[in-house]
C-alpha cells in the first residue's frame, strides 16, 4: 500500500502543472518549479515586463528558463513504472484462491470473505449468502462511500472543538481575573494578620488554573490524535473504494469495524472552583461582617420528623418517643430526625447560632431544599448538604467526602456563616469563637439551614447572635 501511494506520488509530480500530462522537454524556472518547454513558453508568450510563475505567482524578473535533463530521465523511468504498475495490477485483479487455486469469484457476506466456487461447497460456507465478487464489490464500495462524508464532518467537528478549546485558556485566564479581583475585595476588610490566609488561597487558585490548564492542553492533544486517527481512517477508506473487488473485500471486517466504532473525545468545560477565606471569627473585620449579616433563623414545623417537637415561637425542636399526629407533606422527613429552616438562601451572606449544649448526637448545616426527605444519599462526589457533625464521640465535617475533625473543646454551641456569592459555609464554635471548619462549594439551588436533632430528649435551640466586644 505505502509502495503504491508512494509511486502515485511521483507520477503526480513527474506531471507538468500547465498540461497535466508528463513532463516533456522539462526545464526549471527562477523559482524552482517545473513545465514543459513548450507549456511556459505558450504561457508567457503575451509577457513583456513580468513573467509570473503558473504555481507560485512568484515574479522572474526574465524570460529565462534552464533544461533539466535529469528530471527528463526520472520522467522515463516514472513512465516504465507506471507500465509495470499497470501491468501489475491487472494480473493481481485475477488473483487465485490460495487454497484451490481457483480464479476468485465470490463473495460470503456472513464471512465477509473472498472465495472460489470449490470454496462454497459444504461445510465451510453452507446456508451463508454467496453472491458475485462483482456484486459484492459494487455493494460494499457503495457501503464503504457512505463512510467518506460522515468521517469528513467529524474530522471538521473535532477541528472545530479544537477552535473551541484553544479560546478556553483565555476564557479561564478572565474567570481567574474577575475571582481574583473578587477575592482582594474581601481582603480589604481584613487586617494584616490575615496575609498567610490570602496567599494560601491565591496559591491554590493558581494551582487550580495550572490543573485546568493541563487538563485543556491534555483534552486538545486528545482530539488532533483523533483528527489524525479520522484523517488516516479517511485516506485508507478513500484508497479501499478505488481497488479492484478482491483487494477492496480482503480483510474488509477491520475497516468497516473502525469506521463504525469510532469514539471522539468529549470536550472539557471549565469548573472554576470558587475560593473563599477561612478566617477566625475573633478577627475584628470579620466580626463585623458577621454582625451585620446575622439572621433570625425559625424552625419549618411542615419538614419536621413526625418524632420531632417545635416550640411555639419555633426556636427549639426536641425529639420525643411518641410520633405526632402531622399531615403528611412531602417536604416532611420521614428517616432520619431532621428539620429544616424556614428562611431559604440564593444570594448574599448570611449569619446565625444554634446552641447544642450536651447532646450526644446532632448536625448542623445548610442543605439544598431538594435534599432527600426520605434518606436517599446523593451520587458519589456529590453533596446536598454541608454540616458539623457530632455522632459516636466523633466529630466530622460532612459535606462531598466527610472530613474528620479534631477539635480542643467540645462546643456547647456552632456560629454558621453562609457566603453565597464565594461559595463558602463557614462553622465556629461559641466557646470561644475558634474556627471549625469550612466549605468551599458551587451553590445551584436554594439552601436552607439544617438541624439532625438525633434521638435524645435534650433540645437543640437557634439563639440569637451574640454581640462580641473586642
């Protein structure tokens, strides 16, 4: 096949670009290209002042040519050589069969193999479809032509993804912009006791564009492979359609297989990660921050477990052993002891306390007001919802992949501190202000604070925010 394609190659370029026939009498121009004496002489015969080249419109300055008489002898040789080809080729279109060494005349479609008459007798083939190689042929270069335009328009598609992608790295370089710039409006309101926490975040940041930066140069390596996998299937498809009937059905199973089970790659989007500062709370602009977003939190008595008791004014829900009598709702949990806000969060920030005293067991948090009513844990890598956790003597941050905490003090009471526009959930303890824990996450839907109340009888409160001096 290379041997072939190579001598197609050479008699294309054994031909005069003006005739498009064999060189004759070849001589070579100023620029390097070459034509038939007679063809460039005809082709500047109206010439006086410029002489343009044919090919490459580069300007000779004369009408002045040289004869190559080496490319004359090559153009002799490439003629013999197509001969020979010619020759060649005929004979192999009346190939024999290798095992009866009959002509090949026939065509098993369940076997997509080539056969002579003496093949088609029992048991080889019996029952298969047997038709003429001519029929065969005509039908599967017909099949095979099918394959030409849709390999064509993905070749175009992936190249088209490729343009797509090549414009991501600018579009990440605005997104990290416009986060960056976000980010150091927030640092304004902090003091210089917070620069470690500044640069950490900026660092992951730019780790996180590095990432993204190799996962998109990975992804556009990903396609030009498969643009060239397309392109050489193209060639080899476009090749098989021009041979004769033998050669075109031998070993036609791998091609039509490749062509049909092809598998581009799929584009990659960019999923900035917002980030967000994680700062103590008895920092004082933070503080301030905290003071001005605080919420007045209640309890939605229609989501509580049906074991579940919220107070009247509904600041406080405790869990008792004899279920009530409530309608049923679905936005009501009916698995584990949980009750929700009633306020929901889209936007803005947003600050509130709740007081846990000595319980044994409890979550605090925000959820997405989709979250499962009837314990349903979302897919893997995933989270609804985002709490501290007390459970078995053990605290843990549980949002996506739950995080084991260690904490000095047991915290009779958690601050919950919710930034919408950074993503971020932050917990402190009201002992003595500490910073818990944080999440950093992209919030789609509405969130509203969460209580798993376990199954004592002690309360869980939402108290109002305390006003802390300096």
């Amino acid at each position: 096949m290379a041997v072939e394609a190579a001598l197609a190659g050479l008699q294309a370029e054994a031909n005069c670009p003006i005739c498009l026939d064999y060189l004759r009498d070849p001589v070579t121009i100023e620029c390097g290209h070459n034509f038939c004496r007679s063809c460039i002489q005809q082709s500047w015969e109206d010439r006086w002042d410029m002489f343009l080249c044919p090919v490459c419109r580069h300007p000779c300055q004369q009408r002045h040519f040289r004869s190559n008489a080496q490319l004359g002898r090559m153009i002799d040789v490439t003629k013999l050589l197509h001969i020979t080809r010619n020759k060649k080729k005929r004979q192999e279109e009346r190939r024999l069969c290798e095992k009866h060494n009959q002509v090949l005349t026939l065509f098993c479609e369940e076997d997509l193999e080539v056969l002579c008459a003496l093949c088609t007798q029992p048991p080889d083939h019996q029952g298969h479809q047997v038709r003429p190689l001519e029929e065969a042929a005509s039908h599967h270069r017909q099949r095979l032509s099918s394959y030409i335009e849709p390999l064509k328009k993905q070749v175009a598609d992936v190249q088209k993804l490729i343009s797509i992608q090549s414009k991501k790295p600018l579009e990440l370089r605005e997104k990290v912009q416009n986060q960056r710039r976000k980010l150091a409006s927030e640092f304004e309101h902090l003091n210089r006791s917070i620069a470690r926490e500044q640069e950490a975040v900026l660092a992951r940041l730019a780790e996180e564009e590095r990432d993204i930066h190799r996962k998109l140069s990975a992804n556009i390596t990903a396609c030009s492979d498969h643009i060239s996998t397309l392109r050489g299937l193209l060639k080899e498809v476009a090749e098989r359609c021009a041979m004769s009937e033998v050669r075109l059905l031998t070993d036609i199973r791998s091609i039509l297989h490749r062509c049909e089970r092809l598998d581009p790659p799929a584009p990659y989007s960019i999923q900035l990660r917002k980030e967000g500062c994680s700062l103590p709370l008895q920092y004082s602009a933070l503080r301030k921050i905290i003071q001005k977003f605080k919420e007045e939190v209640t309890l939605d008595p229609e989501t509580a477990h049906p074991n579940l008791l919220v107070s009247e004014d509904k600041k406080a829900v405790t869990f008792v052993r004899k279920k009530q009598r409530v309608p049923r709702n679905p936005k009501r949990f009916t698995v584990d002891p949980v009750v929700l806000g009633s306020e929901g969060f889209d936007c803005g920030r947003h600050y509130w306390e709740v007081q846990v005293d000595d319980k044994p067991a409890w979550a605090v948090g925000v959820c997405t007001d989709s979250l499962s009513r009837k314990g349903k844990r979302p897919p893997s890598g995933h989270s609804r919802r985002w709490t501290i956790q007390l459970q078995n003597g053990d605290y843990v941050a549980q949002g996506a992949v739950p995080v084991p905490l260690v904490l000095k003090e047991k915290p009779r009471g958690v601050g919950i501190y919710l930034d919408c526009e950074l993503g971020n959930i932050s917990f402190y303890s009201l002992n003595d202000r500490s910073h818990i824990h944080s999440f950093t996450d992209t919030f789609s839907e509405v969130l509203k604070p969460y209580f798993c109340i376990g199954r004592d009888s002690q309360p869980v409160m939402v108290c109002a925010a305390r006003d802390y001096e300096g």
